[in-house]
C-alpha cells in the first residue's frame, strides 16, 4: 500500500486535517470549527478540552473513507502562541487556553518595561515585549492557579503552547517544537532552549515547561487517536505561519509570506537571529539547524470582518461581497482591538472608525473593513529589506478585491496560492521530505506552479494620498490610547 501523510492543523476558528498521497495530492480533508470566549475585556479563551475533541473529530472525518494502515506519519500545525495550563499526572487542562490574542499580561509588560529589561528580552528572544507572546499569558495563569509556583517547580503543573498540550494529550510526551517555544518569549534564539533568566523574569519554572525539540522531533507516537493504528509516529510539528512559509517554498531569500487569517503573518527568512527593526525575529523551523525568520504579527485581519458581520447581523461573506462592488470613499476603519502590532507594536491603541457621514452604509463599511488589512500589511511590507516577491494564503486571500487593494496599496506584485490549507501542507511537506517522498526541488515546483498573480495598478499620487490618509488614521488611533494625550503629528512613528 502507498504511503499518505495525515497532516492536522490547530487553528483559532477550527481543526483541520488533510490526508495527502505519496505524489502530495491531497486525498480527503475534514474539519472540526472552535469557539472563541471573551469574559472579560481584552480576555480571549477558548475550552482546551474541546480543542482536543475537535482534532478527534477532524481526524476521524478525514480517514473515514481510507485504510488507516497507509498512514506512514502525522504532521502538526498549530496556533503558536496561545497557552494551556494542565495537571501532568491526568494530562487535563485546569483552565480555559488563553489565546494568543488575550491581552491579561498588559499590566505586568507595563510593569517590566518600567524596570527597562523590555530592551534585553528584545536582545534574546527578537520579540517586543508584548501581551500577544506566551510568556505573560503563563504568568498570569500561574498567578492564578499556582502563585507560590509550588506545583509548577516540581512539574506537577504543566504549561505549553498548543503544540505541547496536543502532544502531550496525543502521545504523552512533554516536548514543545522549537518555532513554538520561540514564541513564547522564554527561548533565547542564540542558544535554541529555555533561558534561565528570562524564566525567572517571568516567574515560570523551567520544570512546568517540556524540553525543546526540532521541528522533525522526536515527538513519540500516537496512542488513542482513532482510527489511527496505535504507535503511528508524530513526524513534524510546525507553528502555523511557519508552515503556511514552508509550503510556499519560503526558504528561498526575498520571498515574503503574507497569511490572511483571523489575525495576519507576515514572514520572510533571516540570515542570523539578530533583532530587526520593527519586526520580530524567530525560528521557521528546525531540522539539523535552526532556520530563522523575520515575522510581524497583525492582530486583526480577518476577525475584524467577522466583528462587523456580528455588529451588523451579517455573514463575512457576505460583507466580503459588499465591498466587492463598492468604495470606502472616505471611510477608514482602523481594528486596533487590544492594541496594534507590527510595525508600531502600540499595546494602548483603540479602534478608530473614520471618515464616515449619513450616507456610509453597510457596503462601506465593509470595504473598509477589508482594506484595514491590506493597510496593515502594507505599513509592513514597507518595513522589510530585500523584498522580491509577495505570496499569499490564509481565508482571506480568496478576495479578489483585497489581493488587488493590496498590490495597489503596496505597489508591488501579490502572488496568491490557488490552496488554502498552507498550514496543514507545509507540515506535511517537511514530513514527507523526512520520508523520501519528495524533494525540495519538487516543493519549489510545486509551490511556484499553484500561484495567481494581481499586479498594481495605481499611480504614485494615489497610492501616496491613500495611505497618508490611513497613518493621519492610524495616528488618532495611538493618540486616543496614549496616556500622553494627542500629539502634534499625525503619525507618531513606529514603537
């Protein structure tokens, strides 16, 4: 029997999970959506036990058709930097997941950034310090559950990201794959392992945390995942834009990839894990090296058309159509919820809604709810050395309007893949490479032949008066949040 590869990707809104042959075509897909909760202001959770039953469900929907004997391996993806808290003897959660958008640890970052150890977290781990990353997360869950931290020392508690909870659910090992750990702010990208001193700024034991692998493991096998045979090996694990980057081929020098999402990555390889200016540094991914990456993290893309769908009483695909055949005219939408991240990492900015008279209607709205993304990712773009080529993926990108706002925005070539399951291929791929059934070569080819490109199409003076409009936008968004008051320029720079 040919061998297939069964790839499972963790995402914010769903599971997902792909079968692929052993030519890389994919076979059956399945998935399983997820809740999100907000009990709080700026508080994000979702129900950890029900994240693992939708990898359960997922799974057994994918294989139900296919003789689960021909599965050589599975591959993982995950969203990266949200936190489960469980009890190492059960292996049960005793808290909701906090995800990656919650922003508790706004306080404490305050609190540490006063002290000026903010600049040495940078130098370490290449992350701004900031509540989207694990580290205040697991603090504030520890203050809650363990505040002496006398479980957590002794590993009677365990923290991880979502790829540590589902391994350890999946095949009892306690491992978390390296680009996960890297952010977290608790890896320091010289070393590729825990940093004791940043462990003890953030006041998680190391002991709470599993060791640090590469991204082809080892990871252990599987046991109770059905209808997979037990002892099934866990081949590659992989953050989710990491591996959305890696079914792109992204190895290559000056190809940029661009995840329209709930949230949007966008991500290039790094020669070194040296800082960058205004964009996070971290590892893709890690085989018999670390392979670094410049990343910056856009917190609201596609969640911000699915607040407006739930504000209007609508679908987003509906909203998407709306702004299809419409101009935001003056309408600017910027969706600072819970601050704004790269380039300006501005944890205080407030959503600002612009422009707008007794004419706007819904269809402008959207649209500028639509072109909020493009514009974020353009102040990135903007920020990155050596561009040559922009590939796209992540729900979003099947907009033919935003790809093309956003090569006119940008003013440069938006490549957009033809497959929308990047996540779950790119784990796969490395998975398959590790058991012969493909090359890179094949990959590239591959990757290169599923694009569809959406050149730009504005004049300088448009383009120039447009984005202008959205940082005079952008600007009041920082200033109505900042305890400083207004300032005296409409855009206040990067953080």
């Amino acid at each position: 029997m040919k061998p297939h590869v069964l790839a499972i990707d963790q995402g914010t809104s769903s599971t997902k999970a792909l079968l692929l042959d052993a030519a890389g075509d994919v076979v059956s897909r399945a998935d399983a959506p997820l809740r999100q909760f907000h009990p709080g202001p700026g508080l994000v959770e979702q129900d950890a036990l029900a994240l693992l039953d939708s990898v359960r469900t997922a799974v057994a929907d994918c294989m139900k058709d296919t003789d689960p004997r021909t599965v050589a391996g599975v591959a993982l993806s995950t969203q990266r930097e949200s936190v489960v808290l469980w009890d190492e003897v059960t292996g049960r959660p005793v808290a909701p997941l906090v995800s990656w958008q919650d922003q508790r640890g706004t306080e404490r970052a305050a609190r540490i950034t006063g002290t000026g150890a903010d600049r040495e977290i940078r130098r370490r781990t290449g992350l701004p310090l900031d509540p989207m990353f694990s580290a205040l997360k697991m603090a504030a869950l520890l203050d809650r559950h363990d505040p002496s931290r006398t479980r957590g020392r002794v590993g009677a508690l365990r923290l991880g990201t979502v790829d540590a909870y589902l391994l350890r659910a999946l095949t009892g090992e306690q491992v978390t794959e390296a680009g996960n750990a890297s952010r977290t702010q608790l890896l320091a990208l010289a070393t590729g392992d825990w940093d004791d001193e940043l462990l003890d700024l953030f006041d998680v034991p190391r002991a709470a945390l599993g060791r640090v692998v590469p991204s082809t493991g080892p990871f252990g096998t599987l046991k109770g995942l059905e209808p997979l045979v037990d002892g099934t090996p866990v081949l590659a694990v992989m953050g989710d834009s990491h591996a959305a980057l890696f079914a792109h081929a992204g190895w290559r020098p000056g190809t940029v990839k661009v995840t329209y999402g709930t949230g949007s990555s966008v991500m290039t390889v790094a020669d070194t894990p040296e800082p960058a200016e205004h964009v996070c540094s971290t590892i893709a991914w890690s085989t018999d090296r670390p392979v670094y990456a410049h990343e910056a993290n856009i917190r609201s893309a596609g969640r911000t058309l699915t607040w407006l769908a739930e504000l209007l009483g609508a679908e987003p695909e509906e909203l998407i159509g709306l702004a299809a055949g419409t101009d935001a005219g003056d309408v600017t939408l910027v969706p600072a919820f819970g601050g704004i991240g790269a380039p300006w990492w501005d944890a205080r900015a407030v959503p600002v809604l612009a422009g707008f008279t007794l004419g706007s209607g819904r269809a402008q709205l959207a649209r500028a709810a639509l072109e909020s993304v493009a514009f974020q990712v353009g102040d990135v773009l903007a920020a990155l050395p050596g561009l040559r080529q922009v590939v796209a993926d992540g729900g979003l990108s099947r907009s033919d309007t935003l790809m093309q706002f956003q090569a006119d925005v940008s003013d440069v070539c938006v490549a957009r893949t033809r497959h929308h399951e990047l996540s779950a291929a790119g784990a796969a791929h490395l998975a398959g490479l590790g058991l012969g059934l493909w090359t890179a070569d094949e990959l590239e080819e591959r990757a290169d032949s599923d694009l569809q490109a959406f050149t730009p199409g504005w004049d300088d003076a448009r383009r120039s008066s447009t984005v202008a409009r959205w940082h005079q936008r952008l600007g009041a968004a920082r200033d109505l949040g900042s305890p400083e008051g207004p300032s005296t320029s409409g855009d206040r720079g990067h953080a």
